[in-house]
C-alpha cells in the first residue's frame, strides 16, 4: 500500500471516527514516515493532529478471531469540502 493521499477520508476500525489525512511526515530521528491527521468531524484549525507511523496505519488488527486494516478509506474528501 501507498502512502495516504492528503485530504483523503479514513474510518478507523474501533472508534468509526472519520480522519483526514493532512499528509506524511518524516519523522527527525530517523527516516520513519508519520502519517499526520484530524478528524473529519472537527475544523482543521480547530482539531487536533495526530501522529501514527505509516506502519501501524497500514497494518490490519485482531478483532475477536478475524483480522481488520486499522484504517478503511472511505472517500478522497470530508463531507463540505473542508480539509
């Protein structure tokens, strides 16, 4: 998989909260890459960001006795255009 594409729309497999992806940083120490993101729900210049290495977005999970991507995208961009 490819890193997400800023302004895409994901849904996250425990909360349901939709997040927007800002964009792919790299991290200082070293050259991991951090995907950065707010939720949909909430105004870019109000959210707050967060940070999770590409890996861990990437990667699927256990839920009960079947295994789920940790992110699912939902679309290229939040409801009302905003990002």
């Amino acid at each position: 998989m490819s890193a997400p594409e800023p302004g895409s729309v994901w849904r996250h497999y425990r909360t349901g909260h939709r997040y927007v992806v800002v964009g792919v940083a790299i991290h200082t120490d070293g050259d991991a890459s951090l995907v950065i993101y707010h939720r949909a729900d909430q105004p870019q210049d109000m959210a707050p960001l967060w940070a999770r290495p590409l890996g861990e977005w990437e990667e699927s999970v256990s839920v009960g006795e079947a295994r789920t991507p940790r992110f699912v995208r939902l679309d290229t961009r939040p409801a009302g255009g905003a990002s």
